[in-house]
C-alpha cells in the first residue's frame, strides 16, 4: 500500500502498478513457447501464453523479482529491465514506449487537477488552411476532434455540424463516432480494422496521461456501451499513429481507397491528413467530394476563418 502526505493512500501510485502489471500479464499470455524459440515438451500448461518463469528467463531477470513487478510490488524498475523485458514479449516501439510510461507514472506523483481544455494554435489553423483541398483534421489526447476543414468535415462527419470542434464543451469525439455512430461505422468498408486502430490510439494516450479524468471516463463508457471496444481494450495493444489504407464508402460519392497520414504537434495533438493516389477512380471521387464541398458557403467560410485565425 503507497502512503502520501498525513497517511494518505495514494491510489494514483496504486493504479500505475496495477496498469504497468496487467499489461505486462496480458502481453505474457499472448505469447507462446514456440513464439519466442522455446521448446514445449506436451505437458499441461496451467497457464495461456508463456509462464512468468520463462518470460523472466528471456529477461534475463529472476522469476521472483519479475513476479513482483507484475504484481505491482517491485517500484523502479530500471529502463535496461524494461528494455530487457520489451524484447522478450516481442514489442514493437510504440509498445516498448507504453511499456516505459507506465513504469515512469508508478514514480510520479499524481497532480490531482483537472486537465486543461484542448486548443487549437494559430500555426496549426494556418496547416489546416494550407492543406487547401486534402481533407484534414486535428485530434486531441483523446480523440476529441479540436478543428478540421471543409474537406476533413465532408469526408469524416458530413452529417455533423461543421461547427461543432469550435465548442469544447461538444466536440465530435473520433472513438466515439468509431463505436457509436451508424453513419461512421458504415464509412468504413473493413470496420475492425479502423476500429483496432482507435482503440490502440487510445490505450497509449492512457498510459501517457493516466491522471486525466475525463480519458478515463471516456474508457469506461466504451467500455460498457460496445462489447467490441471493451474485448479489444483488454487485448492491450498499443497504436502511435503513422499512415493506414482504409476503403471507405461514402454516402455522396461512393466508394474510394484513402490513406491517412498523421503529423504530431508540439502540444502532442495529431493532424490527420486524407489523400487518395492521383489519377485513380478514388481521387476522381474524392475531388467531387471536395468540390461539391467548395460550392457551399458555410464550408467555403469555415475554410476562411480557419485561414484568418
């Protein structure tokens, strides 16, 4: 039990431990002998995936100091332990980097304040602007859609009102829209796929911000309302962004194979950028898209303002 100021239990240290051991059990049992060169000699495992003794031996560490860190009694691991123990299970970078932020919040001590609002700054509106007819928009830490153009808002969210990232208070949320949104859940032709994507987006953002309330919140209801988000969030895979191929089906111009690129901020938020391969029968739709998009005013003066900004 972690003890603050006066005796206090600090349950932000107590959920670290937690987070940083269930994601290293959960990682373990994914694996198996095989998967990692080990010979599995036929005898009864006890266990799904790979025993704590034989992860710990891959380690290079003893079974009994592993067995507290996934227990969340064993405090400061040192980074060439979790490096040692990122390789054994096989993780990828953006993993690895989750895997090092929740041992570092288990020695942080909590700020017990509620997350400042998400802003757009002037040079990320100007980007926006200059993006021109590419569709873009720009995500939060928690997937709250903070801006987009005219273009980002006909592609992503036509049926929304193009408005509504100027309102913190309702901004479209992305995993939401993924999960709870007919209109979105029928854009993408491989839904799992994209849905996978959201889900690892926001498993990272929760290790990078695990005293963030309204992360939180956002988790837990998912959790409840889609038994898809809830299954995948305990797989506790991790995604850093980077480009992904979707064939999505818009409702206006049909079908259409569309990239999406994303480019991180300074203030950690991502703009995600649209674009289809020139010449293809999915550009063609895609400028259709964008010039019936052009022909309506508010769209060509939301386009202005975020130029002005």
């Amino acid at each position: 039990m972690w003890l603050g100021r006066a005796g206090v239990v600090d349950t932000g240290r107590m959920d670290a431990k937690r987070r940083l051991g269930e994601f290293l059990r959960v990682r373990r049992s994914q694996l198996r002998p095989e998967d990692v060169g080990l010979v599995d000699h036929g005898d009864r495992r006890r266990v799904v995936g790979l025993r704590r003794e034989e992860l710990a031996m891959l380690a290079g560490v003893s079974a009994s100091y592993y067995s507290r860190l996934e227990q969340g009694q064993s405090p400061n691991a040192s980074r060439e332990v979790l490096d040692a123990l990122a390789r054994a299970l096989r993780l990828d970078e953006a993993e690895r980097s989750h895997l090092h932020e929740l041992a570092a919040w288990g020695r942080r001590k909590p700020r017990g304040r509620r997350p400042e609002v998400e802003r757009v700054t002037a040079a990320t509106r100007q980007l926006l602007a200059a993006l021109g007819d590419a569709p873009a928009l720009v995500l939060g830490r928690r997937s709250d859609v903070l801006a987009w153009n005219s273009a980002g808002h006909a592609l992503f969210a036509g049926h929304l009102d193009p408005a509504a990232p100027d309102r913190p208070g309702q901004r479209p949320n992305m995993a939401r829209l993924v999960f709870l949104d007919a209109h979105t859940r029928e854009l993408y032709a491989d839904w799992p796929v994209k849905a996978r994507a959201v889900v690892g987006m926001l498993r990272l953002a929760s290790g990078q911000h695990q005293d963030d309330p309204v992360l939180a919140s956002l988790v837990g209801d998912l959790s409840v309302r889609s038994r898809e988000f809830a299954s995948w969030w305990a797989d506790h895979r991790v995604k850093s962004g980077g480009d992904a191929v979707y064939e999505m089906r818009h409702p206006l111009v049909g079908a259409m194979t569309v990239t999406q690129q994303g480019l991180r901020t300074e203030q950690g938020q991502h703009v995600v950028i649209a674009t289809t391969e020139v010449g293809s029968p999915s550009h063609a739709a895609m400028t259709l898209l964008v010039h019936n998009t052009a022909t309506r005013p508010s769209a060509a003066a939301a386009d202005r303002e975020l130029s002005l900004e």
